[in-house]
C-alpha cells in the first residue's frame, strides 16, 4: 500500500492544502454573511449556489480536461477559485458572493474529477478501495482542519480571505511540479434519472433526501451556532465536531448495515437522529456546549451516512455493467437536493428563528423515514448476504461516477515507458533487430521486458512463433511470462503459439495455459483443448482447475447480474470440448464440473449425452 500511495505524495498533499482552504470559507461564509445582517434567506440562497456551481462542474469536468489537460484544468480551476474568493474580500455584496459560490463549486467539481483520476490510475483491483478511502481521509481531515483557521484573525476584516485564496493558490504547487502525467479518461455511460428510479426508488429519493438534509446542516449550522452563543474559538470545536462525527460514525452504520436489513437499519437510524437532532437546540439553550456538540456530532454522522447509504441501496438493484451510469444520476439527485437545502431552510429559520434548523432537518428525515416504510412494504427485503456493501462516501465532494470501488474497475492502459516505445519504433523499421534487442532484454532481466515483448509482438512486421521461438529459446525459464506478454498482444494466436510450446516443453505446457485461460477467459476452450491435446492423461487435471475458477466466478456474482452470468453455459462448453478430447474419461470429467458447480449437473448431464462417449 505504502508504494502505490508513495508516487501519489504530491496529489495528496495538494488535497489536504485546497480542503484547507474550503473549510476555511465554508466557516467564515455564514458567519460574516451573518455579522453583515443580511437576510437568512439570502444566506441561504448564496450557500445553496455552490451546488449549482457543483453540478456543473460535473457535467463539464471531462469535456475540460480533454481540451487542456489534467494538469492545466486542476491548476486553472483553482487559481479561478481563488481570485473569485479573493474578490470577495474587495466587495460586501451578496449577487457576488452567490457568483463566487457558483464559481468554486464548479471549481472544486472539476478538481475531484481530476484527483480521482489520477488516483484511479495509480490503484490496482485489488487495492482501489483502500486508495480511494485513505483520499477520503485526507479531504476531511483538510476540511475539519480548516474550521480552525477562523481564529486566527476577525471575521469582519479581510485576512481570512486572503488567507483562503493563498490556500488554494498553493494547493496547485505540489502537482504542478509533480513529474505525473494525467491518465487518459474514460468515456461513461449514462443513465436517465427516470429510469434509475424505476429501478431503486429508495435510492434516488434516499440520495436527494441525504443531499438537502445534508446541506442544509453543514451550510446552516454555524448561524445556529452564533444565534446561540457558539463564537470565537468555540465555533470552530463544534462544526469539526460535526464534521468529525460525519466521517467516524459512517464504520459502524456501514457496519450495521451491511449485516442487517439495509432498509430496517436506515430507518432506525432516521428516528435515533431526528431525537439527537431535537434535543441540540434544548441543549445549546440551556448552554451545555460539550453535549450539544455530541448531539450534533451524532446527528452529523448519521446525515452523512444517507448518501453512502443510498448508493449501496441503488447498486442493489443494478448489474454491475450499470453501476457507473447509476452513479452519475445519483450524484445528480444529491446535487439538486444540495441546492434545495440551504435555501429551504433558511426560509423555515427566517420565519421560526434560527432554532427550528434541526426541526427542519427532522421533518426531512421523517419524511424520508415514511418512504422508507413504503417501500419496505412495496418489495420484499434482499437477503442480507446478497447486499452490496456500502462505501465511505462524503458528501463535501461526491466521488465522480467511475470512481467508486464497487463499479466495473477498468485496467488504465496508461503510456508506454521509454524502453517499450523505443523497441516498438525499431520493430516497424527493422524487425530483427527489434527481436535481439527484446531477447537481450529479457535474457539481462529488465523490469520492463514483459512489456517489451508484448509492444513488439504487437507491430504488424513481427513473425510472433518466431519471435516466440526465439525468445523460448534464449530464456525457457521464463517461458510463462514470456507466453503470456505475447498472447496478450495476439490474442487470435494462442492456440499456435502454445502448441509451439507443447514440442518445446511438455512439461510446462498445462501450466501455462491453465495460466492464460484464467487470465483470458475467452482463451479458455482453445487453452483446455491444446492443453488435453498435448498431454492426454492431464484431462482430469485441467476438469478439475476450470472447475475450480468456473465455482469461485459463479459464486462472486452478484444478484442484479446472475441475468447475465454465462457461467453455466462455459462450464458445458469446456464438459463438452474435453469430453471429445478424452471420451474415455467423458464421465469422470462431467462428474468434476459437476461436483463444483452441483447447479449445472442437470446441463452436465445433457451435454454428455451428446458427446461420443454419452452415445
């Protein structure tokens, strides 16, 4: 873990520097809109525009980084945000200030979406989940942080906002001097809202929900503050509170609900913060200034779960191929909840005072807690084992769609190192020398040698069964990398190629295709066939090892994709091709399969009879 975040050092740190500046002005905002007497509804309007600014900037982040690069887009978007937040210490004007909000939510839109990618980049399958959580880590201890910077000069004066903009100034140093390039993007599917709905309503109408509850507190909380007596350094102690009982208190609401009922856990835990959220305005009147921060922290963290929450409770419903769609209109509902929130509750706060914000957040939460009911009643629970797991998530900077380590993880292909460009370039102007100066260095151990092989292997010019045989020849201990790194790059001649490898050694022969068909599922008939073909008694061998990997894949399929799980129809495809390679073991192999799959051994079983043994 340590070397795959190493290389991301800069990256984070340019984090941790911009969501210091955020939480700085996300702080000072209210407080001196709130010092300035302007109305609770125009505060409210000019906090809900920065989820204007947000939903924009997801919309357009990747047209921008196509047209000027990673780098450039992160660096011009911030040196953006920071002249629009240094305006702001020029003028006391609300239109400006709204215009600002706008400014550094797309500003901050198109940062994640770049940070992400090159953190997508940068993880493998195994470990994205890990890269991703510790970027969550470093955003909101940036974001808790920055809550107390503003102690360190008056709201009224101009430094904090000079400050906020030297913030994010700074924050462009660390990756522009960074020797990363940015990873190419992706392009994303896209999914209606309408139709996701039809497919999860409780995970659309969750997550628009999470979006206004959840902008609604951390926008208005510190007028509540101030109105009741929370200033000075205290103010900055009871938002990070808040702030730190959003991330902490997603691990064992995530836990829960991942053991339990999703639906049932989420509504016990819409009851437990309405409660929590009620009792914070008892306790701040009667000046219990560490209880109301436990209060608060507990209503936070619970707030900050119904996003993640939402997702998972989406995602249930989905194939796995439709996770990054859903995750785009998702991340819409949020956002137009974001806008609606703020400016709504500042409207309740205007007419009721400043007190009836946590009322307003439980009638949202009671709200939410019926549809729960609802749907509860409307469509039968999943089982508990067969729920998607929920993924930290943050509502201060909502993950771009193919982002999250649940979806489809796509392989980044990324650029060619030097070495593999230069070999590539050799074998299209002279193709033997391309081959001795692959099998030099594979003979010398290079790091880069399987990818050498595979960049010459993939020019039209090259023979690959001679330059197959060359480089068997020259390194037969390395004859399974070597095998692969060339199928990959011609895939249509695997079945040749490991037949040159069956005359050249045997004995390694079932091995290494075993090898490529779990690497290259699609290989997989052609590999058990030339595998059989070559070694006759390895039948039972090579039954039992697709077996194996066949059960584990069927076993790992989610509900939403068993529509599409071929598992059943592969393992009786290989029954059949082995069966016609070895008829006299036909019985013993059928009985392998079905041994470890027990749910195809009816397809098994008519498969046999069709093959020459069964008759």
């Amino acid at each position: 873990m340590r070397l795959t975040l190493l290389p991301l050092a800069s990256l984070l740190v340019s984090c941790f520097i911009m969501m210091l500046g955020n939480g700085l002005i996300n702080i000072l905002l209210p407080v001196r809109m709130d010092l300035e007497s302007m109305g609770t509804d125009t505060i409210g309007l000019v906090l809900s525009l920065y989820f204007v600014g947000m939903l924009a900037g997801g919309l357009y982040a990747r047209q921008l980084i196509r047209r000027a690069g990673h780098i450039r887009m992160f660096a011009g978007c911030l040196a953006i945000a920071a002249v629009s937040v240094l305006l702001c210490s020029l003028y006391t004007d609300a239109a400006l200030w709204g215009a600002m909000r706008v400014v550094i939510g797309f500003c901050n839109a198109c940062a994640y979406c770049a940070m992400e990618s090159w953190l997508n980049e940068s993880a493998s399958k195994s470990n994205r989940g890990r890269v991703l959580a510790f970027y969550q880590v470093v955003m909101l201890v940036g974001l808790f942080m920055g809550q107390f910077l503003l102690n360190l000069a008056a709201p009224t004066e101009t430094t904090l906002f000079v400050l906020g903009g030297i913030l994010l100034t700074a924050s462009v140093i660390p990756v522009v001097l960074s020797r990363q390039s940015g990873p190419a993007l992706a392009e994303v599917a896209t999914m209606s809202l309408k139709t996701l709905y039809q497919r999860s309503p409780l995970g659309v109408v969750s997550c628009f929900m999470a979006g206004v509850v959840y902008s609604a507190l951390f926008n208005m909380l510190p007028l509540f503050a101030r109105y009741y007596g929370i200033t000075d350094s205290r103010l900055p102690l009871y938002m990070g509170a808040a702030i730190m009982g959003g991330f902490l208190l997603q691990f064992p609401v995530g836990y829960l609900t991942d053991r339990f009922d999703r639906r049932s856990v989420l509504l016990v835990v819409l009851l437990i913060s309405c409660i929590s959220g009620l009792s914070v305005t008892g306790l701040a009147s009667a000046g219990q200034f560490w209880l109301t921060c436990a209060a608060t922290a507990v209503t936070a963290g619970i707030i900050s779960c119904f996003y993640p929450i939402s997702i998972a409770e989406a995602f249930d419903k989905l194939r796995t191929n439709e996770m990054v769609a859903a995750m785009g209109c998702l991340i819409l509902a949020f956002s137009l909840g974001g806008i609606l929130g703020p400016y709504a509750a500042s409207l309740v706060m205007g007419v009721a005072g400043y007190g009836a914000l946590f009322v307003f957040l439980a009638v949202g939460q009671l709200l939410l807690a019926a549809f729960v009911v609802y749907r509860m009643r409307a469509r039968k629970a999943l089982p508990v084992e067969e729920q998607e797991q929920v993924s930290v998530h943050t509502g201060a900077a909502p993950m771009m769609p193919d982002r999250d380590p649940r979806t489809d993880f796509i392989e980044s292909p990324g650029e060619l190192s030097e070495e593999a460009r230069i070999a590539s370039e050799v074998a299209e102007t002279d193709p033997g020398a391309a081959i001795k100066l692959a099998r030099a260095v594979a003979m010398a151990g290079s790091e880069h040698s399987a990818e050498i092989t595979t960049a010459v292997a993939s020019v039209e010019q090259i023979d690959p069964l001679r330059f197959y045989q060359v480089l068997l020849d020259a390194v037969p201990e390395q004859a399974l990398e070597i095998t692969i790194a060339i199928v990959r790059a011609q895939p249509n001649r695997a079945y040749a190629l490991v037949s040159r490898l069956a005359r050249e050694m045997p004995e390694r022969v079932v091995e290494i295709a075993a090898e490529i068909g779990r690497e290259m599922p699609d290989l997989r008939l052609e590999m058990a066939r030339v595998a059989i073909e070559s070694a006759p008694e390895s039948a039972i061998a090579v039954a039992e090892y697709y077996a194996r990997v066949l059960a584990e894949e069927h076993q790992s399929v989610r509900p939403a994709d068993r529509e599409d799980d071929n598992s059943e129809q592969s393992a009786a495809e290989l029954v059949s091709e082995i069966s016609e390679l070895a008829p006299e073991q036909a019985a013993e192999v059928a009985a392998t399969f079905a041994e470890a799959m027990p749910e195809v051994a009816e397809v098994l079983a008519e498969e046999l009879d069709n093959t020459p043994a069964g008759r």
